[in-house]
C-alpha cells in the first residue's frame, strides 16, 4: 500500500470528521425532536465537568500535534509524547474527551449516547490506517500495537 503525502498527514481523518459530524447533527436533532434528554436538573456541575473534559482533549490533540511533526518529515514511526500511551492521540482526543465534553455541557442523554457510540465507529475506521502503518513499518508498528492502546492508554 502506498502511503501519500495526504494518507500521511490526515489519515482517516477527514472521513471519521464528516462521519462524527453527521452523526452529531442526527443526536442533536433526535435530542431536540425528543424534547431535550436532560442528564441533570442543574446543568452548572455538568458545564465544569464538560469544560474540564474539553481542555484536556485540547491538550492531548495539540499535544498529538506537536509531537507528530517532526517524526512526519523522518518518516519514522511515533511513539514518543501521547504517542507512548495512545496509537490515536489525536483521535482519541475528540472522541474520548472533546464529544463527551460537548454532550455535558449541553447536558444531553442523547448526545452523551452519539459519543459513547462513536468509540465503535472509529476503532473500524482506524483499522484502514492500522494497516497501513503494519505495511509501512511492519513488526515494529506491530510491536507498538501490543504496548499501546488505540483510543485509551493500556494498562
């Protein structure tokens, strides 16, 4: 498998982005046709918990950003940075963090439901760029497979 410029910096990507983001307009639709799913009478401890979940997933994505440029430009393998815990940082991110977030601070059932459900979505998204990276690296990106976890650091 040839890996491109564009396979290189986006991966899968753009594509999980317009998939999550239909997504997301079908939960918010649903949630207002339904009449809005609220988790909590008080919003207020949900809009810290989602704020708090939305700065880290920040963090881990410009983190993931930092750390992967200049391994793009070696093109070597990256594991150092987020990179030593999470295959996806950057991924991991939106999905693990920031969409949570999102549905916490719009205090949703609905929405907190689209992102639990989303995890699915990505792990058979990021298969294709799973084996690109086999192709590309071979037992060295398996190696990092078995000591790292996709979207959630191994323990």
């Amino acid at each position: 498998m040839t890996v491109t410029r564009l396979k290189k910096i986006f991966g899968i990507g753009p594509l999980g982005a317009i998939i999550s983001f239909v997504l997301l307009m079908t939960a918010v639709w649903v949630d207002r046709a339904l009449g809005h799913s609220a988790i909590l009478a008080d919003p207020a401890p949900l809009k810290v918990a989602g704020g708090a979940l939305a700065v880290i997933g920040m963090g881990l994505y410009l983190w993931g950003l930092w750390t992967i440029r200049n391994w793009w430009s070696r093109d070597m393998l990256c594991t150092g940075g987020p990179f030593r815990w999470f295959r996806h940082p950057m991924y991991a991110a939106w999905i693990t963090f920031i969409l949570p977030a999102v549905a916490l601070y719009l205090n949703s059932w609905i929405i907190l439901l689209f992102a639990v459900l989303l995890h699915p979505i990505w792990h058979r998204l990021v298969t294709y760029e799973e084996k690109m990276m086999l192709d590309k690296f071979g037992d060295e990106y398996r190696a990092y497979m078995t000591r790292t976890g996709r979207f959630v650091p191994r323990i």
